[in-house]
C-alpha cells in the first residue's frame, strides 16, 4: 500500500481513458492537489480541455530568454541574467522586446502517466504577445512532463504593443494528456467528416475537408462578402494595451485595415504582425481537441498561429449546431517579404482524441470569446467601425502588397 492510499483511490474512481483530460478531470484534479495554488482557483480558469493559468505578483526582467536545464532553478538564473525586479501588484507596463520571467500561481503535481502542454490564450496571440511555459528544470518550452511535481513560470515578450499586465491575469493555458497519444490519422479524420463534416464554406454548406497530414487550413484573402476587408496590420509605435480593459480602444489606432485586391494576393512585410483569417470554417466535435501548427518550415519564411488551441466543441457547439466558424490566423513574417496568395495552405489542424467528452464545450455559456468569429481582434478592442474599414486601403491603390 502507498503512502496516500486515499489519494490513489479517489484518482482510480474518477480516472478516464487515454487523450486530452476533460474539465471534469482538471476539476478532480484541484480538488485532490494535483493542481495546486496558494489562491483559490475559480471555476472560470477551467476550459473543456484546459486550465487558465494566473501571473503572479512578480516579474523578473531578464537580459535574455533561457531554458533553465538540468544545472540551475529558474529563479537563480533569472537573477543572474537580471536587469529589474517589478511589483505586479499593481499594473505594470512590459514594453516591446523585453524579456520577462514570471511566477504563476498554479504549481502542479502530476500522476506519472500525464504531461501536459501549454499555448498562449487567443486573446494573447492576437496581441503579438509572445508567452512560453517553463517548468524548473525543463530542456524545452511548453512542455510538462509525466509525473513533474513542481512549480511552473511564464516567459512573457510582447512583440509589437506595450501592454499593462498585473498579478491574477490569464494569458496561458495548460492541457493534460494521459498516455502517448498522437494526432488522428488520416483515416480517422475522414470518418469524422463523414459523420459530422469538419468544414463548411458558409454558413449553410459543408465542404471538401483537404485531409493530409492533418486538416489543411488556407488562408482568406477575398473576404466574407459583408466588408473587403481581409486582414489588419499592427501599427507601429502604437499606445499601450491594459489587458484588463474589454471592448475599450479604438481599433483605428492600433490596426490598419487591409483590403482585398483584385488579384487575391497580400505581401507580408517583414517584421510585421497580422490578422488574418482561414478560408474555411472549421469544427471540433466535443470528443476531440485540436492543435493548428503554427510553424512548418516548408511553407515559407513566416508563422501562423501563436495561440494553437482549439477546443472541445469549436465551430461545432454542443449538439452540431453550429456550421463551423473561421480560425483567426496571427501572421509574422520575418526577414523576408512574403507573397500570400487566396486559399493558400498555411497551416495543419491536428485533432486529438479526449480522454473523455468534457462536461462544458466552448461557447457562449462558459464565457467563450471567440465562437462564430470572422476577422475577429482581441477582445480589448471595439468592433470595427465601417469607417475603418473604409479609411484602409482600397483594392485599386495597390493590389500587390499591404500597407504600413
């Protein structure tokens, strides 16, 4: 008998097969300490495949990222590399470029089958704000591995806005996974589609799911039909972003609308952030979670997708309701231009079984921001006015390339 045998008994009663644990499991697990926290942990950090992870109240500026290793703890090496100390009790602001290391509230002690993996939130990634998880000890980013007891730390770098942060903020997720369990295959994505379609071409017809390798997600350049515009392009040297603030600033300062040319083309400016949005819309049945890649070296100099997670329930809804929605694509380019062109494959969605179907799916109910979006920016952002829109630029002006 172990140690804790009430421990292992309440886990064998309420432990689920192989794949991505549910809500209710991540529930389980706060309640018996496998997530743990100094802070009450609220019922809204929980999302069907995930848990929200919170900023604690201090940051390290440091001169350089870094992985810890086998050979220091995060925080001494954080102080070696250390330029500032900074209070989050109160908003702080983390400018362009700078480097911050972050205690989270939530530490973890994990069954010696589970691992976990962690993606920026999208509120996150539509701001260019660069979040890795990082665990003590840890040889990669993003990674938890089986059976790791310990604390758990942020690597924050916004890329293109200031942003005013605070203790308690929510900018990553964490999924758990029991087993070794890879992506569907091929063929098991095609059976999905055949009883559920996994893409629709509007709002009232499935259409052709490209299966290879994953779900081919293609990039929009042609717009919905309601407005031409087809992306925005961050502005530089724009005001700071308090993500506290929801539906507050102008997008008009801080995004330039791009519109559709007439040949279906857009040329990436290098070192310019983007918003774009998948040709077609996608959907996650409630018992698969799903991942878009967000970087394949086979497909240019640039990277989609900071924020790669995709729910339970995602353009599906609770009983196949909903007729897919738009993924929203966070685009840099890098050293290079790069020519984009309409419906050019730009990215795989990887779909991944679930231990369990969760309790809860992503939507309105459970406070889900991003459900039946179209070209959609963060929530800190007022919708679009039409005079943005048509203050952008106009097809005729230039049809090869975006605008600053």
């Amino acid at each position: 008998m172990g140690l804790f045998p009430g421990l292992i008994e309440r886990e064998t009663s309420f432990m689920t097969g192989r794949g991505i644990l549910p809500s209710q499991d991540i529930r389980e697990f706060i309640r018996i300490g496998r997530i743990r926290s100094n802070v009450e942990i609220p019922a809204s950090q929980i999302q069907p495949a995930s848990i929200d992870l919170r900023l604690g109240r201090i940051a390290y500026r440091v001169r350089a990222s870094f992985l810890p290793g086998r050979s220091s703890t995060i925080l001494n090496k954080a102080k070696d590399l250390l330029v500032s100390e900074i209070d989050l009790s109160e908003p702080a602001l983390f400018e362009p470029g700078a480097v911050f290391i972050v205690p989270l509230m939530e530490g973890l002690d994990l069954p010696s089958d589970v691992r976990g993996v962690a993606n920026p939130k999208s509120t996150t990634g539509r701001l260019d704000i660069f979040i890795r998880l990082i665990t003590e000890c840890g040889d990669e980013f993003e990674r938890v591995p089986k059976g790791y007891t310990g604390d758990l730390y942020a690597e924050i770098v916004s890329r293109t806005f200031p942003v005013r942060v605070r203790a308690g903020m929510k900018l990553n997720q964490l999924r758990f996974i029991r087993g070794n369990v890879a992506p569907a295959g091929d063929s098991r994505l095609e059976e999905l589609d055949r009883g559920e379609p996994l893409v629709y071409g509007d709002e009232q017809n499935p259409a052709f799911a490209d299966i290879n390798r994953g779900l081919a997600i293609t990039v929009d350049l042609q717009g919905n039909g309601k407005s031409n515009v087809i992306a925005y392009k961050a502005k530089e040297h724009a005001p700071a972003v308090d993500l506290e603030k929801v539906n507050y600033y102008d997008m008009g300062d801080f995004w330039t609308p791009i519109h559709r040319s007439s040949d279906g083309r857009l040329i990436l400016e290098p070192s310019g952030f983007y918003l774009l949005t998948s040709q077609r819309r996608v959907r996650v049945p409630p018992d698969h979670a799903a991942e878009l890649v967000a970087f394949d070296p086979t497909m240019g100099e640039f990277r989609i997708h900071y924020a790669g997670f995709f729910d339970p329930g995602f353009g599906y809804g609770v009983q196949g309701e909903i007729p897919g929605t738009k993924a929203v694509l966070e685009v840099r380019a890098y050293e290079l231009p790069v020519l984009l062109e309409h419906d050019q494959l730009v990215g795989r969605l990887n779909y991944y079984r679930m231990a369990s179907t969760p309790e809860q799916v992503y939507g309105l109910s459970i406070g889900s921001s991003y459900q039946q979006q179209e070209l959609t920016p963060s929530k800190q952002f007022k919708a679009p006015s039409a005079s943005l829109h048509l203050a952008g630029l106009q097809p005729e002006a230039a049809p090869f390339s975006a605008t600053r």
